[in-house]
C-alpha cells in the first residue's frame, strides 16, 4: 500500500499486497513447486533430437550448395509454424530479463527463473539444428529475421506482478499447444519427435505458474481475477512483434495448427477450470465484475468460432460443389 494513502472503506487488506508482500507470500508455494518440477523434469539433450546424417554444407565460405524452396520437406504452413515457433524462442534473453525484473534473483524464485531460462535456451538450438539438418526453410531469411527480433527486444506489457503471473500461466499452456500442434502437423518424424520433447517442458512450465497462480488466487482472489481478465480479454502470444507474424499467424490458423477455435478450447478453458476461477465465492464487487468480463469474452469467441467454422463449411461446401464427380470442374473447357 502507497505510504500515506488511507485504505479505503470496506476495501480487504489482502486485495492491497504490494508487489514485494505478494512474492514474498507466495515464496512457499515457488520453492515447492521448484522442488516438484526438479523432480519431474527429464534431462535431455538437443544434439540428439538433429538429424545430422542428412545435413550438408550451405553456400557462403565453406562453399557448400545454397538453400532452395525444393529441397524442404515441410509444407508451407509448417514452416510459418516453426519459423515463428523458433524465433519466439530465439528472444529468451528479454524474456529472462522480463521474469528476473518481476520474480527477483534471490530464494526460490530466484532459483526458478534460472532454471527455466537454461531449460528455453535448450528450445532454439534444438530447432534451428533440426531446420538447418533437414533443409526446412531459408536460413539466411531466418537469420535475418532473428536478428530483427531479437535486435527489438520484448515487453510482456503487464503493469502488475499479478498480471505476470497471469500472462505467463496463459502463455505456456498455449506456447505448449503451438509447439505440439505444429510437430503433429509436421510431414518429417525427426521435427515431430523434438516438437512433441519441447511441448513437454513447456507443459512443466505452465504447471509451476499454475500452481503459483491458485495459491496467489487463495491469497488475493480479486486482484488475481482482475489480472486474469485483463490478460485473457487482450492476449497476444510473445512472438507477436516477430516480422510478418501476422500473416504467418493466419495461415497458421488457416492449416488448424493453432487458431481461434484452439486457444479456447484447449487452452483458456482448461486453464479457468483447473483455477476454478469461475467458480470462486470469495470475490468482492471488483472481482466479480473481472469474471463476469472473461465470461462475456469466452462467448464473444464462442460466436466467432461459430461464424468462422459458418464460413470454412461453406467454403468447403463450395469447393465440393465445383468439382463433380467426374473430377471435371464446373466451366471448364471439355476439349481441355
């Protein structure tokens, strides 16, 4: 609480934790969960997960063979996928200034946010190994691109450390769903082998700040709420600023590696359910008033996910109709 600003009538102390009261509650439950991920987490080991028997020289002063579209393996959508998955991972160093600056350098969290950041930096080796062993996509466009990501830096944009907290929850969990889905859909069994490995840590991550994020709910259950409405309402995924995300993003959706529809579905609900955020009866007005906003938004979506599964039916419904059964399409020239 602001030195010299009085509480305001009716306002629960528990709701006016400063940043350092409400790491310091929670420092139990990090140490905990520390121990619980140590436990957990299997040692891996990124060269393994490259296939380098298929690897060649590139151009340049080696005077290997240059890159060209034909040699990829890996259909267009997969590509966009692992390029914005790999340079998303490529940005760690802002992301462990983000946490350090939030979580701090001493006890648990402290102990945390390093493990976590060697645990990432194995995340970018590993998939810029295997896209350069298999030929996946233009590594000179890939490595100008990582040196416009990176060279931008990153700010999460969360004012508190509850919304830190909130946004790192959310962003693992559909971080996991991006890495998975995209190994799933990838045509290569090496890519598919180290996006599901990677997924798995991501998995571990979301685990630990889920965990922190249920008891800080227990702590302060309308500052949490507040923060988690504000994060889901206006999410957008770390590597948003990455050149030409948008577009990638689209066609990403466009093959269901991850779009709309997904992000409700496997991830915010998931999430809100496993909180038991829309469940609580410990809120006060302002808490209430949060929830109520993320119900509104879960049926916003809900709506654009009808009307875009409207749209790709009819789509569909019009490819079907325009090619017969004879494999002839309609207006085609039949001496062709």
């Amino acid at each position: 609480m602001t030195a010299g600003r009085p509480l305001a009538q009716g306002t629960p102390l528990i709701q006016v934790r400063t940043r350092i009261d409400l790491l310091t509650e929670l420092e139990p439950v990090a140490a905990r969960e520390l121990d619980r991920h140590l436990a957990t987490a299997q040692e891996w080991f990124p060269h393994q997960y490259v296939p380098w028997s298929g690897a060649r020289d590139f151009d340049g002063p080696i005077g290997g063979e240059p890159w060209r579209p034909c040699q990829s393996a890996l259909t267009p959508a997969v590509r966009d996928a692992l390029i914005v998955n790999v340079l998303t991972e490529d940005n760690l160093p802002s992301y462990h200034h983000e946490i350090a600056a939030r979580f701090g350098r001493d006890s648990a969290w402290g102990t945390w946010v390093n493990r976590w950041t060697a645990e990432e930096g194995r995340h970018s080796d590993a998939l810029r190994g295997y896209l350069h062993a298999v030929r996946g996509v233009d590594p000179v466009e890939l490595e100008r691109a990582r040196m416009a990501h990176v060279g931008s830096g990153y700010d999460s944009g969360q004012p508190t450390l509850a919304h830190a907290l909130a946004y790192v929850t959310v962003q693992e969990l559909a971080t996991r769903e991006a890495h998975r889905n995209a190994g799933q859909a990838c045509p290569e069994p090496h890519g598919t082998r180290l996006m599901s490995r990677i997924a798995t840590d991501e998995n571990l991550h979301m685990i630990f700040y889920r965990a922190v994020c249920a008891d800080a709910l227990d702590l302060a259950p309308d500052l949490m709420t507040r923060a988690f409405a504000d994060v889901v309402c206006d999410f957008r995924m770390p590597g948003h600023s990455i050149p030409g995300f948008a577009g990638r993003a689209a066609r990403i959706a466009t093959a269901g590696i991850y779009d709309v529809a997904l992000h409700h579905d496997r991830v915010l609900l998931p999430l809100l359910r496993a909180l038991r955020l829309m469940e609580r009866t410990d809120l006060g007005p302002a808490g209430e008033e949060a929830r109520h906003r993320i119900g509104r938004y879960l049926e916003e979506l809900a709506d654009r996910i009808r009307r875009l599964q409207e749209l790709r039916h009819r789509r569909e419904q019009a490819r079907r109709d325009a090619v017969p059964e004879n494999g002839t399409r309609i207006g085609a020239s039949r001496e062709a």
